[in-house]
C-alpha cells in the first residue's frame, strides 16, 4: 500500500513529500510544543471566561430563581391560609343560616299546626253540632212521616168501609191502625 | 481494485489535499497540524490550525455560556438552559463525587469539561481538526489534572495523604504490597486518562475516514455511507462520554485528594 505507517521516520519529518501523514501525527514531536503553548492560552482564555462572567452570571440566575421559587411558594402558602380561612368563614355562615332557617321553619310549622288544631277543633264541633240538628231533623221527620201514615191509613180504611156502604166506626179504625202500625 | 491501488501514488498530492480519496486511505492526514497562514514550520506560537480550532472553541463557549444567559431571564428560554443545564450538570457531578470541599475546584473543572466536550463536538464537523485527538492535549490536561490532585491532596492533608496507597482495611502482611500496586496505579492515572480521551477521538475519527474512503468503490459505497452515519451517531455519543469520563474521573481523583482515607 501506498501509505503504509512508518514509525522509523516519526523522529523526522512528520508529513512526506505529497503533504500525507507519516505515522500518527499524534506522535509528532515537532508539533507538540506550539499545540501545548495554544492548548495553555485557550485554557486561560475559558477559565477567565467562565470565573469573571460566565459562572457567576449562571449561578446569579439560579439564586434569583430559587429566591423567585422561594417567595412565590411562601405567597402560595399565605394565599391557601387565607382560602382555608374564607372557607372556614363561609362555612360558619352556611351552618347558621341553616340553623336560623331550621328554627323558622320549626316555629312557622308549630304556628300552623297550632292554627290547624284550633280549625280542626271548631270543625269537629261545628260538625257534632250540625249532626246533632240534623239527627233531630231527622227524629221529627220521622215522627211526622208516623203520623201522616196513621192519617192515610185511618182515612184509607173509612174510605173503603165506605166504598163498601158500611159506616166507618172512627173508633174501631183508629184502634186498628194504631195496633197494625205499632208492629 | 488493484489500478485504483496503482493509480493511488500519482493522485496522492491531490487526495491528501482532499483529506483522503480512491483506495489509498490517508485516514490519519486530518490530525496533521498546519501553519494557518502558509510556510512549513511550526514553531512554539505559530498559529496553525490548532490555534484556529481552539479559538472555535472558546467562541462556542462565549455563545454558549455568556451570549445565551445575556438576559438572565427568570424562566429560561432554550440557549440559557443549556447554559444551566451544563453548570447544573458539572455543578452537582462536582458536589456528589467530591464532596462540598470539592466546589472550591467547580471553575477548574468546569473549564475541563467545557474545552473538552465542546472541542470533541467541533471536531464531528466535517473537514474539521479535533484538538482533543492529540495526546499532547490531552496529556497536558491529565497531567494538570494529575499534579494539581496531588498538590491539592499534599497541602490539604499533608502526609496523612499517603494514607491513599496504606490500605489500612487490609490485613497488615498484604499492606506493603498493596501499596506497592496502588502507588503505581497512582502514577499510571494521568497515562491512562490522557490516552482515554485522545485514543477515542482519534480512533473514531480515523474509522470515519475508512468508511468515507470505501464509499468511493461504487459496489460498497452504499454500505460505506450507512458506515459512516453509524459511526457518527456512535462518535457523538462517544463526544460526550469522553468529556463527561474525563471530568468524572477528575472529580474522582479530586475526592481521593480531599478524603485520602479509604
């Protein structure tokens, strides 16, 4: 092969006449000082870079952030206690406004119960008043309609003693109807 | 095959310009280090394409940790959080490997992590250079990992830190060996931490310049296409779990400073 590694020529030249690699560049004495001298200054360089600006300024950000973090947790935290706190008031005045509405409805329910007892009393009796004129009604409707029948029947019987062309005997008549109705 | 073997040599010049091409593969010729503006050399500060790549670099990390976060909002929006979401990434990692102690080294290991997983990220452009490919970087990285860990652990617990390499939970016969073993695994740490980092770009840049070489054979290059998108979803993958290896090990390392005891 054209290019084979040749470590013999590494003390010499490091590239051949065609500008290729003899052996590993890595290995090139000849190089090592100006790569050491440019690798020292570059190092250097970032190091400035990174104490003066770079690394300060990061790690100013993340405090910053953190104290952001740490103060936005603590308004959080008031925030919540003021919620529990509004939630707990609310609370209390669901609870009372319930209890209020419960005893209203308690007093409102006894007054109309108590207004329905009375009602119910002054029907009960209005009714018991009303069945009593009515059974008396009734009684002397009765009693009328015992009468009206002994009057029909005592008339019917001296009609059909007549029709027959006797002479009604209003005694006897009134003696049968009576002991006929009676039964 | 065998012609387009042949004809390599004559198109060399022309391929190596290209970055590889024909069946002669040159996947190695993207790690070479080039003057930017001309000449051959390359002395201690010319500036060559690493110096353009890591000014890339640092661009990238101004745009992504400074422009982003430029308003400071309070709810991010998608720039600024992956500002934070890195600073909390390496932040944390830092905070749970280390230990608090450890946060006093967060910017020194922030700027590890940020060079390395955005110079990793760089290199996956097409035609870029991976500075991260280089042991010279990574071994300069490692070793400054190394020495600072062992500065740190010296001047913190003065020689309580070679309690590290006593294992005092040991039975005391097995102690000197175990010293012997940890000592050496002490000082083979920047080694393998370096040659981690390196050896994946490196290895996962160089297939992806085989696979791109083969989709030039008409009868794989569909195969060699599907390669190449494989292998580059799998590099940016392998782009962050380096980076994030790298500064875990750091952190690991840092810890052992810190608290030697076992």
């Amino acid at each position: 092969m054209a290019t084979e590694p040749i470590y013999e020529e590494l003390a010499g030249t490091c590239v051949d006449s065609h500008g290729g690699a003899i052996g590993m560049p890595q290995l090139c004495a000849e190089w090592m000082p100006n790569q050491i001298f440019w690798l020292v200054i570059t190092l250097i360089v970032i190091y400035l870079i990174l104490t003066r600006v770079a690394l300060p300024r990061i790690a100013g950000i993340l405090a910053d952030r953190a104290g952001t973090i740490t103060n936005d947790l603590a308004a959080a935290e008031d925030l919540k206690a003021k919620a529990a706190e509004a939630e707990k008031a609310y609370d209390k005045a669901l609870a009372d406004a319930r209890a209020e509405a419960q005893r209203i409805a308690a007093e409102t329910r006894a007054e109309i119960q108590a207004d329905l007892d009375e009602a119910i009393a002054k029907a009960d009796a209005e009714i018991s008043e009303k069945a009593a004129e009515s059974e008396k009604a009734l009684a002397e409707i009765r009693a009328g309609a015992m009468d009206s029948v002994r009057e029909v029947a005592k008339d019917t019987a001296a009609s059909i003693i007549a029709a027959f062309g006797g002479t009604p005997d209003q005694s006897a008549i009134d003696k049968a109807v009576a002991d006929q109705v009676k039964g | 095959m065998a012609t387009e073997t042949h004809g390599a040599t004559e198109t060399h010049a022309v391929d190596a310009a290209q970055g590889g091409g024909g069946l002669s593969f040159h996947p190695m010729d993207q790690f070479i280090v080039k003057p930017l503006f001309g000449g051959d050399t390359v002395t201690f500060i010319t500036p060559t394409n690493v110096t353009f790549w890591m000014l890339l670099t640092v661009l990238a990390i101004l745009g992504l940790l400074v422009l982003t976060t430029s308003k400071r909002s309070i709810v991010p929006g998608r720039g600024q959080s992956i500002a934070e979401l890195a600073y909390g990434f390496i932040y944390k990692m830092v905070e749970d490997v280390s230990g608090k102690d450890g946060l006093k080294y967060f910017p020194y290991i922030m700027t590890l992590f940020m060079f390395i997983v955005v110079a990793n990220f760089l290199g996956l452009i097409p035609g870029s250079f991976t500075t991260t490919s280089h042991i010279a970087v990574t071994a300069i990285l490692a070793m400054a990992v190394f020495i600072s860990v062992t500065v740190i652990g010296f001047v913190k617990n003065g020689a309580a830190f070679l309690g590290l390499f006593w294992v005092s939970s040991a039975p005391l016969p097995l102690r000197p060996i175990l010293a012997i073993i940890e000592v050496i695994s002490y000082f083979v740490r920047p080694v393998s931490h370096s040659i981690r980092l390196g050896g994946n770009m490196m290895a996962g840049h160089a297939v992806l310049k085989v696979f791109a070489g083969f989709a030039q054979v008409a009868a794989v290059a569909p195969l060699a296409i599907l390669g190449v998108m494989a292998i580059y979803g799998l590099e940016l993958l392998v782009a962050f779990i380096q980076a994030y290896v790298f500064t875990i090990l750091t952190c690991v390392y840092l810890k052992d400073a810190l608290h030697p005891s076992h």
